[in-house]
C-alpha cells in the first residue's frame, strides 16, 4: 500500500508582490497543482460607498479618484454620468470631447501598467516595466497640465470637467499622438513574437465565452474570449458614437489574447484621440449647475467602459443633496468571480501569470 | 524561426541600451554637475572660476559635487503650501463647508474695517490642516472672491502631526506663489511659474475688479 499524500493550503499574500495589493488567495495544492482557490479581501475597504453617503455630490468625485488608482480618469467619467442622469444635468459639447480625451488617455496608461505588471511576473524584472512607465509618466504629464494632479486627478464634475485645457496642452497631446504607435511597436517587440512569453501564456488560463458571460465578466478579459461587447459601442455615452473604432476581440481567452486586446486597445484608444482633436468645438466646458446640486427623488445607474470593464454607479436620490445610496459595480470585483475556474489544475507558476492577466485593482475590489 | 522573437526583443533593449536620450531618469532630490555649469551659476568664467576653487572643480569633474534639484511641474500643479490673500478674504468659511474631510477651521470676529463696501470680519483662526489634505482643491473652487489659492510644493515632511498645520501667521507671512489652477487670471499672465520669484500681488489674484458701492446698488436693486 501506497503512502497516503495530502493537499496542502498556501497562504498567498496579503503581501505578496504579485497580488497586485493587499490581496490573499488561499491556495490548495496538490504538489505543483492548484487544486482549490478562495480568494480573501477587504484588506483595503475603504468604506467609499458608505462615504459617499455624508457627502454632497460634487465632494464625491474626490472619493472615485480612489478607487481604481490607475484610472482616475473613468472613475469619476462614470460617477458623474450617474449624478447627470439623476439631476438631468446637459453637458457642453466641448467638455464631452475633453472627457473622452482624458479617459481615452487614462485607457492607454491603465493598459500599460497591466502589460507591465504581466511582464513583471513573466519573470521580466524591472526593465519591461519601467518601459511602460515611461510612456505612462507622459500621459501623467498631460495629466498634470488639464488638472494639476497625476493619480488623483478629481478632473470631472456634474455637468462638465472643471477647467480647460491650457494651450500648452494640445501640443503636448498631438506629440504624444505622434510617438506612441513607435512606443507600442517596441512594446510589441519585447513580447508580442518572443517564445518565452508564447510559452507561458499561449494555451494558459482559457477562459471560455459562456462562462465569461455567465458570470458577467466584462473589458478586456470578455473581449479575449471572442465576445463583441463594449460600453462604447452597446451604450455609447459622451461622443463615442460620433469617432470611429474598432471593438478588437480575441480568438480563446487565454492569457497571451487578453495581453494581445489590452495592446490593440491602446492603438483604437490613439484612433479616437486623434479624431477628438479634429473634431473638438470651442465653447463653455460647464454647464452652470448649483454647487449643492439636489437632484429630485429616484435613482440612476451610470456605467462607462473603464479600462477594466464595466464601472456603473447606483445612486439613489431622497431629494437631500447627499444621495442616499450609492452602489458601485466594480469591474475588477466582478471580474474576479471566474477567479477558481480559471486557475483551478493550473501549476503554481502559471497562477501567477492567469491572475495577473486578470488586471485588478484592490482599491476597487475593496472599495 | 525558432527564436527570431527573442532575437527582436533583444535588438529593442539593444537599442535603448546604446541611444543616450533615450534616458529617462529624473534626477532627485540632487543631481551632478559640470564644473561649466558651476561656473555659470557663480558668473565667472570656466578657467577663472577653476583657478580660484581648484578643490570644488576637481570635484566638479569626477562627478562629486551636486546641486538640488527641481522637478519640472506644471504651473497648474496642486501643491500643498496654500496661498491666501488676507485682503480678499471675509471670512466667509466657503472653504471649510466645501472641503470633503472637513479640515479647515475658521474662526472670525467683527473687526469694523469697510472692505468691497462691506464688514470686514476678523480671522483670529484659518486653520488648514494638510496632514489630512487630500489636495482635491473644492475650497480654492469653492472661494468665491479669490482669496485661496492652491501652492505648488509637495516636499513638506514633519514629525509631528500639530507641525502639518498650515495657521493663519504662516499663511500671512509666507511668500504669495500661488499655482495657477482653477485661477485662469493668473495663469493669462505672461509666463508667470509658482516656482519663479515674482509674487503675485492680492490685486492681480482676482478674477474681478473690486466692485464700487454703487455697482453693487444696481446689482441688487435688478434683483
């Protein structure tokens, strides 16, 4: 008779470098294989939801800023879409071209930092990453010169943006235009053909259509198993529906399509910038709206495409001008319910490289 | 071909490694520098300048010697020192309602003196706290006549909580650099920078002219 083995439970974090955060997986191995996953969290609960509840409308935006850190951007496009809609507020023509440039932009830099941080936990250290950073530490610039901060942007208010951009600005931003396609190609060379990185990631972590959209998966991660849904396209909000883009989709949902959509993103995300330029009118950039805006009893749901997937606020108004209830639909929250099914028989090496081609942020799976 | 994708992600380090202004290390909070550079900030010339300090120009040249460095920031940049305008201010406490964490405090009393045509209060405590700030800039929004304005420093460290306290001495006393954001009458001025030297008076920080007695009259009698 054969020795009896056991699996055995690995903590995984919360301070584990390739948690992206404060994040713990409870892993069951049986040897060198994932057996059973728990994902653990809350280790960065901020309590926003409950925040946002003792603040007036506009001092929430200051709250969004935090909760996906890397894409302030479409944090507050979506909260302030929501508050639109539930006191219907009319937005400026030139504000909704500044608030898909800036989210366009925020897109590109939250892509970079995802293809980095994938880089990293291939095993790249360090140089790949700092690669993305570069070209990220431009568009933060850009940042900088429309709302004076880099990360915590707190750029869009209820019935605009809340300034406009300097004049140095669009200089910036047609350079910028100009030299990312040769920074994405170079990107693409380091990994897009090279066999180390097809080895790991090629035939990894599958992730099939039907289950994707069973658990409501959405961005980058549904796009790679083969589905053609955008919020830019099935609802488009501000002026997506007046530029042209393409929805780029991938063929199995494996790690390496996921890393291949987030790249074709960044071109499409270029695409529209550039055609926003051409196509930006002059005129006011805020409609004029009371500071304490009291929107009238209901509720509203704002969704936008973030870049890692569907960010809806839920507000419920009592006439007060706090909302009573504000309900976030993170994607990165969402997105990880699929988290067992993808890693479960994977090796412990892999796990790293599925989870991180997940791109998730704990300020908002937290919250 | 087996291994042509590797061979292409090499050539691209390859080519960063060699091509010098592909740099992009930002020296701080010290960078080097040349003994021509040091020269040029004493005002003399390389050789005189060489003779007279032979030990800081050796130093100069085997990369010893630094200077502070400043990072380029955007005028618009929000910094933390925030810059106020006693003049403009009358104590309204826009500011302390607006802000989101609730750290400003003010307290005022009467003080008598006419200022836009009207009473004047007296600010014993303008109190902000930035150990708490967030830096979201709702109360420079929120000032209604231009007294508040955001900095444009990111450097200050304490050891004590009370030392982050921004009071009401230090906001007089300090130097008005304020940062052009949210304050498009700043920022319309011909190559005005926070970090420059030039102060910025309280009458070129308003977006308005002070209104006269009798232009308020005709506003409120419209209304």
């Amino acid at each position: 008779m054969a020795i009896r083995t056991e699996p055995v439970t690995v903590n995984l974090g919360p301070q584990h470098p390739s948690t992206h955060g404060v994040f713990r997986l409870r892993v069951t191995f049986d040897g060198e294989v994932v057996l059973d996953v728990e994902p653990v969290f809350g280790y960065l609960h901020r309590g926003t939801e409950k925040l946002a509840e003792e603040r007036t409308y506009v001092q929430v935006v200051t709250l969004t800023d935090r909760l996906d850190y890397v894409s302030a951007m479409t944090n507050n496009l979506a909260y302030v879409r929501a508050v639109e809609k539930l006191a219907g507020i009319e937005v400026p023509e030139r504000a909704k071209y500044l608030r898909v440039i800036s989210s366009e932009l925020q897109r590109i830099a939250s892509h970079l930092i995802a293809t980095g941080f994938l880089l990293q936990e291939l095993g790249a250290f360090a140089t790949p990453l700092m690669y993305c950073f570069r070209e990220r530490e431009r568009i933060l610039e850009l940042f900088e010169m429309l709302c004076g901060a880099r990360i915590t942007v707190s750029y869009m208010r209820p019935g605009g943006v809340l300034q406009d951009a300097p004049e140095d600005f669009w200089p910036a931003l047609d350079e910028l235009v100009k030299a990312m396609p040769q920074y994405i190609e170079e990107l693409e060379g380091l990994i897009t053909s090279n066999e180390i990185v097809l080895a790991r990631t090629k035939d990894v972590g599958v992730l099939t259509a039907e289950k994707a959209i069973n658990a409501s998966v959405t961005g980058p991660m549904l796009r790679a198993t083969g589905v053609q849904w955008d919020l830019r396209k099935a609802d488009p909000h501000e002026v997506y529906d007046r530029v042209e883009f393409d929805v780029p989709i991938g063929a199995i949902g494996d790690t390496y399509d996921r890393y291949l959509v987030r790249v074709q993103e960044m071109r499409q995300s270029l695409r529209i910038i550039e055609q926003c330029v051409k196509q930006i009118p002059k005129g006011d950039i805020r409609s004029r709206t009371a500071y304490f805006i009291r929107p009238p009893v209901g509720d509203a749901y704002g969704a936008v495409e973030s870049p890692k997937g569907e960010l809806g606020f839920y507000l419920v108004s009592d006439g007060g001008i706090a909302p009573y209830r504000c309900k976030i639909r993170s994607p990165s929250f969402i997105n990880l319910t699929v988290l067992r099914d993808l890693l479960a028989g994977w090796k412990m090496a892999d796990l790293i490289i599925i989870f991180g081609s997940t791109d998730i942020v704990l300020g908002e799976v937290d919250r | 071909m087996y291994g042509a994708g590797m061979a292409k992600g090499l050539l691209v380090t390859m080519k960063n490694f060699v091509k010098p202004d592909r740099m992009f290390t930002v020296q701080y909070p010290d960078r080097k520098v040349s003994p021509t550079e040091l020269a040029k900030m004493s005002g003399v010339g390389v050789f005189t300048f060489m003779r007279k300090n032979p030990k800081t120009a050796f130093k100069a040249m085997t990369g010893q010697m630094t200077v502070p460095a400043r990072l380029k920031q955007h005028p618009r940049f929000r910094g933390e020192e925030f810059t106020w305008y006693e003049q403009r201010c009358t104590g309204c406490a826009s500011c302390a309602k607006y802000c989101p964490l609730g750290i400003i405090r003010i307290v005022t009393s009467p003080s008598g003196e006419q200022v836009q045509e009207g009473q004047k209060y007296h600010l014993d405590v303008f109190d902000i706290d930035i150990g708490r700030c967030m830096f979201c800039g709702l109360c420079v929004e929120a000032c209604p006549y231009d007294a508040l304005h955001m900095g444009s420093g990111f450097e200050e460290g304490k050891y004590r909580r009370k030392d982050l306290v921004v009071t009401v001495d230090r906001l007089k006393s300090q130097p008005k650099h304020p940062s052009t954001w949210f304050r498009p009458q700043i920022q319309g001025k011909e190559g005005y920078h926070p970090h420059g030297e030039k102060d910025v008076t309280w009458q070129e920080a308003g977006r308005h002219e002070q209104p006269s007695r009798k232009h308020q009259e005709e506003k409120w009698a419209k209304r």
